[in-house]
C-alpha cells in the first residue's frame, strides 16, 4: 500500500468540489486502505479526504480514537457523507495536513448528526460532538472544496504558524 501524494495549499485542485461514490468494489476499498495509511503516516492525523489525494470523489476517513479523554465512534469511512443536524458553534484550533505550516481558529458546530455509507455501500448515521464532530466537518469541508483557511474566524488574527513536530 502506498503514500499518497498530498496536495497542498495554494494549488487549486484543492477548491474542487468532490463527486459523489457510485461504485463500491475492491478498487475503492484498495483506495481507502492506500488512504488511511496516508493519514496515519502524517504527525498528528486524525482525518484525511480523497481530494487532499487528488481523487475528487466524496470520501472521507476520520479517527480521534488516537486522542485522550475524547468520545468517539472509532475509524469512521464516511462515504458520500451529508451533515444533517447541527447545533451549538464553538471556536476551536485546526491544522490541515494539506496546509501543513500553519493552524488557524475556526467556528465550527459543536454537535452533528452525519448519515454516509461505509466501504461496502451500507448506510450508516453517527451523533457525535466535541473534536471528533469538528474533525468529521473538516473533512467534509474539504469534500466541499473548502480548507480551514476559508473559515477562519479572523484572517489577520486567528492564523497561527504551526509548531515543528519532532
């Protein structure tokens, strides 16, 4: 299985809004399995989408199950995922790994409801809050050709360079 390539900020592709999944076969669990190993190879990673690969397809992983003290459903494969319910809004730090030199404070909803499908095609539904709701919305705004960057609560004071990893 193989790194992927991730794009990063400032190239365009990025801003490309994904096409839903029609086919669910080995082919698109191979991909998923490449891009899961993509995400766990980066520092920190808890979420990655295929457009940060260059796939424009509506394809989303996210686990904080990595994260201490934090609720969570586990490795989630969110596949052509629809945020249905939202509530509460809650300033919070994100880091993308496709814009990996800085970190920015965004408004994000404190609660959601998320219905997708899995890997197989079966349809799946999640309540969820706190960071893993604020991870699952990242990713899906990238499925939407958004970074974190486009909702930044202040340009000029909410952007922050990231810290080095070690």
């Amino acid at each position: 299985m193989p790194l992927l390539p991730i794009l990063q900020y400032p190239d365009e592709r990025l801003k490309q809004v994904s096409q839903p999944v029609e086919h669910f076969d080995d082919e698109l669990r191979a991909f998923i399995a490449d891009l899961e190993q993509t995400m766990r190879a980066g520092p920190g990673g808890v979420g990655i989408a295929a457009p940060q690969v260059g796939r424009f397809q509506r394809i989303a992983i996210v686990d904080v199950s990595s994260k201490p003290n934090i609720e969570h459903h586990g490795r989630l494969i969110l596949i052509n995922p629809e945020i249905t319910e939202w509530d509460g809004m809650k300033i919070g730090r994100e880091g993308c790994m496709s814009v990996p030199d800085y970190t920015g404070n965004v408004i994000r909803a404190e609660k959601i409801r998320i219905t997708a499908r899995d890997e197989f095609g079966t349809s799946q539904s999640y309540d969820m809050h706190g960071y893993e709701a604020r991870a699952v919305q990242h990713e899906v705004d990238h499925l939407d050709g958004l970074l974190f960057l486009d909702r930044l609560v202040s340009r000029r004071n909410d952007l922050f360079q990231r810290k080095v990893y070690k």
